[in-house]
C-alpha cells in the first residue's frame, strides 16, 4: 500500500511490489499506467450539449441516434473522465481506444505487500511479475486511429473534445455496418452485428454478450447528469428485436468455454491458472480442493488487476506466481476463469478467507481515478457474482461481497501489508443495482444501524497519492465517506491501531472511512453528524438531513457477554488447537491489537464455524479441512471485516 518503501516494485494483479518502468513495446502489454491528458472543457458548458452531439453524430453518419446512445452508455455512461484514457486506453464517451498514446513511464505505488496465500503454515509467497513478452497491440485498443482516419478528426481532437469522440464512434459503427453488407438503416434492430463487432471483441460469443447489453438498455431507456454536468437521456424501447442473425456473418472465430464456470448471459472462456511442482517441494499457484462439499464458500472477494488484460493473463500461467478464480476485460467484459470453484486461489492475503472464497479480478487502477472501470464490466461482473450467490448461497450483501481492501490481516504482523483495492473510486452503489440488491432504508431513526450510502457522483472527498506521495488526486466521484474523532471536519481522523501510524488521506489508507453499502452500530448523533463503533471507538462522519451519506437500517449486533471489559478480535476464524488430528500441525489463535470494549455494538454479518483447510502438499491425498467446536461471528469492525468467538459475545437485535 502507499506508505510502503518507494524503490519496492510492484506486481500487476496482486500488488506485491512497485512497478518499474518498462520499454514501450512490453508496456504496450502490460499498459502499466495510461497518462491523463490534460483537463480540458468541452467547448461548450451548456448541459444538452452532449445529446446535441449525438444527434448531430447521428445526422452526419446515419447511425440510429438511439443505437449511438445505448453504445456509449455500456462503454461509459456517457462520461467524459476529463479527457482522462481508461485502463485500456480508451478515451470519451465513446471509449475510443488509443493504447499506443495512453502508455506513459509514470510508476505506480503498491498497495500492499501482503503474502497472497496468507497461510502461516507455508513460508510467505511474494512473487515476482514476470514482464510479457514484446507483441503488437490488438485491434480493440486502436479504435481511436480508426476513427481519425473514417472522419479526417485528429486523435488528439478525438481524445479530448466529447462531440468529436462521439462522431469518431458513430463513423466506427457506420463503418462496421458497411462491411457486413447491412444498409445504414434507421431500423436500430437492424444494427446488432455493427454493434457487435464495435465491441472489439474476437470471438462471437464476447462480441453478442456486449450487443445484448447495449440492446438491454435500449429496452429499458437510461437517464442522467454526466460527470461534467451533462444531461442525457435515451428513450425506452421495449418492443425492439434485434437481428442477432447478423453475428454469423461477422466472420469472429468461435471459442469453446471447455467447463468454465460462468453464467450463460455473459462471455467466458477457461484460461487454466498454472498448477505444477517446481523447485525444492515447492508448486503453485493454488491448491486443489473439493469445494463445496468439503467447505462452505461464503464470499466473493473484489480486486482490481494493477495492470492490463495482456499482462495479468501472462501472470495466471505462472506457477511460481499467485492466482485467482476470474478476470474480466475491461473493453468489453469477457470473463477468463482460471481457477475451479472447488478449488483454492491465492489471492486475499488471507488463508481462512482463501479457502472460503472466490476472487475476482477487473481490469483497473485503484489509483488512478480516471482509469475507469467500465459499464461493460461492471454488468458482466454483477452477472458473475449472482451466478456464484445463487450456486453457492452466497448472500448478496457487503458483508460476503468483500473489497479486497475489506479482508482482514490474518496475524497482528500482516495488517499493515494489506491490500486496498479496489479503492474508492468503485462504484459500489451501481454495481449493487445491477446485482438487484440496491442500498436501502430498512429501518426509522430507532433502528440502531447505517448502511453507508453516499451519492456517488456528489461524494468527493480528497485523496492523496494517486500519482505522486502525498500530492492531491484529481477530484473525483467516491464510495467511500470520512470518518474523525469528533463532529468537526478539523477533529483528528479515526486511527487504526494495528497500522500503527497516524492516519491520512492517502487513496490507500483504510484507516479512517468506511464504504457505501458497509452497516455499522448507531453510537451517537450531534446535529448533520452520526457517529458509529469502529475499531473500538466511537468515529464521526458528516450525515446532513438534506444530502445524506448513510441510510436507517436493523439487524443483528454483537456485544461482549455481561461481565467482559473487552472481548478480543480475531483476524481469522481457525478451531482450537485440540482439533487437530495427528499429523497436522495447530494453527495458533492468536488476537489481533483489536478489542470490542463493554458497551460496544458491532453488525454480524455471518456465523463461523472454526476451520482450518490443511492443504501444503502438492498432491491432495493428505488435504483435509480440520473443524472444531468453536464458532465465531464475522463483524463489521472498521473498514475491514474481523472476528470474534461466539463465546465471548452477545447477539441480540439492534432496535431493541
């Protein structure tokens, strides 16, 4: 994480290390950062003038303006990101792509050094990123020069200018259409292969996921003000059947997803993760397993890759290095799986929650908030993760929908290493939307608890470090809300003991805020000002009547057992030691610098059995999940879940 020593390098995908800058043809792969182009404004700051710009794209390239729209929207939203390329280099409303321009030698910082597979039984695993080998950008990160040539625009104009760039896109839909033979019809029905192929997809069944999405919000209609102050709307067409015949003839190749995992509403492909010895008894880069019979899979971990689709796939066939279950392109949402379900990835920096959960990676920067994550992959990855819930009985929630930055450090040593992706420029509100399961009042003033629920586009508090220590970020929508010592902005921030420095603004300092969707016990109000347990304190966050950042809700709380000054706080929840059988060695239990003072409430987001997945053979003949008496409940304790033993606490309702 920030604060971490500036010559480490870092390691596309999990973060070990820092970055290096690397030659322009093997950063063409790996895309280690796109640089911002300077902040500019559309020429024009009326608030129509975006849809002006579409109509008038519509106009002079006879693509239905509905259709340039719904395109726009599932690549941006219609954002502009202030000129700003996106992970994949792509840039405007439109997300033309010119990955060649965005790659800049600018370095990134780590975001933890944490031990990936977090099993203490094993020696800590910090890999090192292999650099991929030189090759030539693929056709879905050159759109841009694309659209110069079809329009006679230079890129720069079609970098930076909205109006331009959607021209750019709809001469590139236009273009698309010709070549399939298809007249340039007015009929939006009639344009489901030009859409498909603008995906830059390679394969039919990643090119008809996103036209089916770019169809979907045709059917339902879209409306909203823009990052830069533009309303936009689209028009419900319920009616509208598209001619999907039109994708046999787009000349895609075909890929077979050979057992993937996936849900049939999305495009997936299976791309093994490395599993082989090597070295000295040593192998990688997961452990086999038989999940679910043998262990409940009770969350969904999210990260953020660090790096580009190209590189980070070249890491997942490592076996020296870490892995993960899924990872999804930013373009155009095609999801990779690599690691079965019944197996274990490592990738949370924590080995209970490893053998108890599945990771999955998007290609992004937690740091660099205009490398944007995109509509495409935010709604394959909704589709994902309600495919696993239904399958596993995952609950929808944000205590088992985990940030990679929520997952808790396993030993009291491990909590300052780790990682803080995906950051606080994801979008957890829309992204529960598109799960079903949006940020709700669920309860009057009397129900004890918040859900964290900020207005994302409004909410934007100030960061540090997103490209240089200790200089201001870009202004910038957030999920994530402030928290201090008392109700006043110039009170100290909330500190975490077991980081063991004084807490700041740095994009990767978790210590002080909490997250849309996280719920917390109700501590104290004063005035526009609610204050809730966390960490053991009593922390303050600004919470106006008129502009709210959280929301009433009920549940359950723990409290310690009458009796207790303090209960202490586990960051894993393992059995005790007589549970293990001959031949396995006992995994301590040892507390975390935490505790749960008497009078203390804290919201129960699952109960835990004790248990230990005993896996460090390469061969799975002596693997086997130890299981004792102990029970724990998983807490929302700061802005990390912890644990704490059934034991020692009291569960009763928050409104009574």
């Amino acid at each position: 994480m920030r604060g971490s020593a500036p010559d480490s390098p870092s390691t596309p995908g999990h973060r070990h290390l820092r970055r290096a800058a690397v030659p322009l043809a093997a950063a063409a792969l790996l895309l280690p950062l796109f640089a911002a182009a300077p902040a500019q404004s559309a020429p024009d700051s009326s608030p129509d003038r975006l849809q002006s710009a579409f109509a008038s794209a519509s106009a002079e390239y006879h693509v239905p303006q509905s259709v340039l729209l719904a395109v726009s929207y599932l690549q941006s939203r219609w954002d502009y990101h202030g000129g700003a390329p996106s992970v994949s280099g792509g840039y405007g409303p439109m997300h033309l792509t010119d990955a060649r321009t965005a790659i800049a030698a600018t370095e990134h910082f780590a975001d933890g050094t944490e031990d990936a597979r977090g099993d203490s039984s094993r020696p800590a695993l910090h890999p090192e990123a292999k650099l991929p080998a030189d090759s030539a950008l693929p056709a879905r990160l050159q759109t841009l020069p694309q659209a110069a040539k079809l329009t006679g625009i230079p890129a720069a104009k079609l970098r930076t200018d909205p109006a331009a760039n959607i021209s750019g896109g709809a001469a590139l839909l236009a273009a698309a259409q010709r070549r399939l033979g298809e007249p340039l019809s007015a009929d939006p029905a009639d344009w489901y292969g030009a859409v498909a192929r603008f995906s830059g997809a390679d394969d039919t069944a990643t090119a008809a996921s996103y036209a089916d999405d770019v169809y979907d919000v045709l059917h339902t209609g879209e409306r909203r003000t823009t990052d830069a102050g533009q309303r936009v709307a689209l028009a419900a067409e319920p009616g509208l059947t598209p001619d999907t015949a039109q994708l046999s003839r787009t000349g895609l190749r075909t890929v077979k997803d050979d057992g993937a995992e996936c849900p049939k509403s999305v495009s997936c492909e299976w791309l093994p993760a490395a599993y082989a010895q090597f070295g000295d008894d040593d192998y990688g880069n997961h452990d086999l397993g038989d999940r679910p019979a043998s262990q409940a899979i009770k969350y969904i971990v999210i990260h953020d890759t660090e790096g580009a689709w190209d590189g980070v796939l070249n890491l997942i066939q490592d076996p020296t290095y870490v892995s993960w279950n899924y990872t999804i392109r930013s373009t155009d949402g095609l999801i990779a799986q690599h690691v079965k379900a019944k197996d274990v990835a490592w990738h949370a920096g924590n080995w209970d929650v490893n053998a108890r959960s599945i990771g999955i990676e998007h290609e992004g920067f937690l740091s660099d908030p205009d490398a944007w994550f995109t509509e495409a992959m935010y709604r394959s990855s909704a589709r994902l993760v309600k495919y696993l819930s239904a399958r596993y009985g995952i609950p929808l929630d944000r205590q088992h929908i985990l940030g990679h930055d929520n997952v808790p450090g396993p030993t009291a040593s491990t909590i300052s290493g780790m990682h803080t992706d995906p950051g606080p420029y994801w979008d957890w509100a829309h992204y529960f939307q598109l799960l079903g399961h949006p940020f709700k009042k669920t309860a009057g003033r009397q129900g004890g608890l918040v859900t964290i629920r900020p207005d994302f586009a409004a909410n934007q508090p100030a960061y540090t470090g997103c490209a240089t220590a200790g200089e201001p970020c870009a202004a910038h929508a957030s999920s994530e809300v402030r928290l201090y010592s008392d109700h006043d902005v110039n009170a100290p921030l909330i500190k975490d003991i077991g980081l063991g420095k004084t807490p700041t603004i740095d994009v990767n300092d978790v210590s002080s805020r909490v997250s849309t969707g996280q719920q917390y016990a109700v501590a104290d109000h004063w005035g526009d000002w609610t204050a809730i347990w966390y960490l053991g304190q009593k922390a303050w966050f600004q919470n106006p009547a008129k502009q709210p950042t959280a929301v009433s809700a009920k549940g359950m709380v723990i409290t310690p057992k009458e009796g207790l000054a303090s209960i202490p706080v586990y960051g894993r929840a393992y059995p005790e030691k007589s549970a293990y059988p001959a031949g396995v060695p006992a995994q301590s239990v040892v507390a975390l610098p935490y505790t749960v003072p008497a009078g203390q409430k804290y919201v129960v987001g699952d109960e835990m059995p004790g248990e230990y997945y005993y896996s460090v053979t390469f061969t799975p003949d002596s693997h086997q999940v130890v299981r004792g008496n102990d029970l724990y409940y998983e807490i929302q304790y700061g802005h990390r879940v912890e644990f704490v033993r059934a034991a020692d606490v009291t569960v009763e309702n928050s409104a009574s």
